[in-house]
C-alpha cells in the first residue's frame, strides 16, 4: 500500500492591499510569517516546506503534521 501524501497552501489573503496601506506593518507580518514557519518548518522532520512571496506549501507524509 502507498504511503499517505497531503499537501497544504496557506496564503496571507489581502497582503497586497495591506502593503499599499501600510508597508512597515507589512514588513513586520511578512517577517514573522516567515520566521514561523520556518521555525516550524525546521523543527518537524516529517514536514517540509517552501515559501513563495506572502505564501507557503507545506508537505509531508503525514497529515496531522501537516495540518
């Protein structure tokens, strides 16, 4: 039998309109969601991740890791 694959996208939504009202707040959201996540990113051996602009892709083999 295969093993379990899940694959998660999580978006800042609204993160554009954010930075054309505010970039220094942006600035300090975008960092702290960028640190997070690869904190937890690096903390989990069963999950890996990319992040992409205001966007990260989570994936592993197990989904309640994952999610």
């Amino acid at each position: 039998m295969e093993q379990e694959k899940i694959l998660a996208f999580i978006d800042l939504l609204g993160f554009s309109r954010m930075v054309s009202l505010d970039q220094d707040k942006s600035r300090i959201i975008l960092n702290d969601f960028y640190n997070i996540s690869w904190r937890n990113i690096r903390s989990n051996q069963s999950v890996r991740g990319t992040l992409m602009s205001d966007s990260l892709m989570l994936y592993g083999n197990d989904r309640t890791e994952v999610l």
